[in-house]
C-alpha cells in the first residue's frame, strides 16, 4: 500500500533514543511508554512500573511522541532569552 520505508526508520528513532510515547489503539484505549522492540507486525512497548506490552501494529491507531523530562524547561528557557534579547522597542 505504498508504503516508504519511512515507519521503519521514525520507529528505529524512537526505539534508540527511547522517546515517550503515548500509542492510541483503535478501540481508544491510549497506553504510554517507549518501543524497545519493532517488527513488521508488533512493536514492545515498555512502561515503568507496569507490564510490557506486545501490540500488533493492525491494533495500533496513532503513535504520539510525550514530551520527555525537561524539553518544557529548556522551551521555556529558550522563550526568555528571546523575549530578553527584544530591544524596549520590539518589546511594545
């Protein structure tokens, strides 16, 4: 079905870097964690305090990435030091 090659690769990333990420599946049900394996028809979904996950990717309606610890303090830090870099002037 005119598949790219790109799931492969975006699943790789998210596996080797270990992102979080929310999976909605297609009854609605949303579990969270990061895929520690993938083939062509399951990912492992990994979750800390809870049992892993085997899911079948037909089960699987979107992957969502989770903001990981500290991106919202790095955005923040990045926002304040351009609202300081503004002259008095930009800033009216």
């Amino acid at each position: 079905m005119g598949e790219t090659g790109q799931e492969v690769l975006y699943l790789q990333y998210l596996s080797e870097k270990k992102v979080p990420v929310s999976v909605k599946l297609r009854d609605g049900e949303c579990v969270a964690g990061w895929i520690e394996y993938f083939d062509d028809r399951m990912i492992r979904l990994t979750r800390e305090g809870k049992p892993n996950l085997f899911i079948y990717k037909q089960q699987i309606q979107v992957i969502s990435e989770l903001p990981r610890r500290g991106d919202e303090t790095r955005r923040r830090a990045r926002r304040t030091a351009e609202v300081e870099a503004l002259s008095p002037e930009d800033a009216r």
